[in-house]
C-alpha cells in the first residue's frame, strides 16, 4: 500500500471530475477512460443472455450526459486549437479526419442506440441479434477514436498547445458544462 501515492486516473466508472477542468488536457484524457469503461459496458450489453437494465441505464445516462459534450469539446476546440498550432510535420490533418469520421460514425449510429436501449428498459425485452450487431459496431467507432486521441492527439496537444490555448480551451468546456469561468470565481478582490 502506497497511501502518499496521488490517485493520477479514476477508473471511468463515474462521469469525469468537473475539478479536472483547470487542466483540459487531463480532463479530456480521464473522458477517454471513461468512454472505454463504457465501451466495456456495452460489449457485454451486446454479449449477455438477459438484459441487465443497470448497464443499459449506465450506458444510456452516459450517452444522453456526456458523450456529446466531449465530442463538441473536441470538435468545436481542440480540434481547431490543434490545427492552429500544428506545423506540417505534425501531419495531423489526416489524423483528425480519420477520428472524424469515427466520431460521425458513432454519431449516426447514436439516435438508434438511445431508441434501443430505452426501448428494453420500457419493454424488458432483451436486445435482438441485430441491436446487438449496433451495439458493437457503436462501440468500435468509440473505442477507435479515443485510442487515435490518446496515441496521437493528445501528445501533440500537450507539446503544442500553449497556455493561453489551454486556458481559452477550459473555459469554453466549463461554460458547455454551465459552470462559471475561472476567472469569475477567482475574480473576488
Ligand atoms: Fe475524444
């Protein structure tokens, strides 16, 4: 046991630390933690013989609370924060394509997931063959992007990006959340 150790990653079981916030790169690399918990969840929604409505209620909470704000965060401002900063040998418009595409996949695929999942819940029907076939390939387009982010974005970002970046990429991600600017909580003098 090691009880000065600093608890540096959650395990992706609970939504990410609005606290992390103050350091958007770390926030955003805890959210993929949690995209991979989830895709776990999903997988085995997709594999079990009978419906187990936690998991489909955990998995639909995540996908109606958080999945479309981490991707906006993305979209809206890393994305275009990283492009801005990247020089040529970054080569990294080629990357945010491909996960681009990713994340439209699984954002085409999203509306049915939901209407899914809500369905067994209200039903207690279990997923049929082909809702299953959704799930997973839902879930590879997820995993797939946040495993290029990782290997690749969030490198680059964390060597790039500069402070201002970071703070300006804070506060937009704190104000999708509805939380107040730093500044304004700081701002107290
Ligand atoms: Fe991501």
């Amino acid at each position: 046991m090691h009880p000065s150790e600093p608890v540096l990653r959650g395990s992706g079981e609970t939504p990410t630390s609005p606290s992390l916030l103050a350091n958007p790169l770390d926030f955003i690399s805890e959210d993929h933690l949690r995209e991979r918990q989830i895709c776990t969840v999903i997988d085995g929604l997709a594999t079990a013989d009978a419906l187990n409505r936690r998991s489909a209620t955990a998995v639909l909470r995540f996908l109606n609370e958080e999945l479309s704000v981490h991707l906006r965060d993305e979209a809206e401002d890393l994305f275009p924060l990283l492009a801005r900063r990247c020089t040529q040998e970054d080569a990294i418009e080629g990357v945010i394509d491909r996960i681009r595409a990713d994340q439209d996949a699984a954002m085409r695929l999203l509306p049915q997931v939901r209407a899914m999942l809500a369905g067994c819940l209200d039903s207690g029907v279990n997923l049929t063959a082909e809702e299953r076939a959704v799930l997973s390939r839902f879930a590879g387009h997820v995993r797939r992007h946040l495993v290029a982010e990782n290997a690749i974005l969030l490198p680059i970002a964390r060597a790039r990006l500069t402070r201002a970046d970071l703070r300006t990429l804070s506060e937009h991600m704190r104000r999708r959340r509805g939380l107040p600017d730093l500044a304004e909580t700081t701002d107290a003098e």
